[in-house]
C-alpha cells in the first residue's frame, strides 16, 4: 500500500508514476537514505581504525 492511498484526496490508481508529491517524497526518502548511509561509513571506518589503533598496542607474546 502507498503512503499516499490513505491521505491523498486526489488519489486514483496508478497516479503515484506521475504526481509531484510523490516523486518529492521518493526524492526526499532517498535522501535520507543516502545521508545515513554516509554517516554509517563514516563511523564504521572510525571505529575500524580505533579497533587497529588498540590491537597495535596490545603487548604481544614472544614467539619462541
């Protein structure tokens, strides 16, 4: 079911190929798709790098 189906007044089968306000809200739900996906990468690869940072000064046992 369409976000649209329940509150558009002027809703019809098929419209959301060609109304505006849909087509403004699939933009803007792609935009926060894509800000989140942003924000994720960029803390997973901080959070990589102090994941390395705290292994490189882990004391390590001698091989013998």
């Amino acid at each position: 079911m369409l976000p649209c189906q329940s509150k558009c007044p002027s809703y019809r089968e098929g419209c959301h190929k060609t109304c505006p306000k849909w087509r403004q809200f699939q933009a803007e739900q792609q935009a926060q798709r894509q800000a989140k996906k942003e924000y994720l990468q960029f803390h997973n690869a901080l959070c990589a790098q102090v994941v390395r940072q705290c292994r490189a000064i882990q004391c390590r046992r001698m091989a013998w």
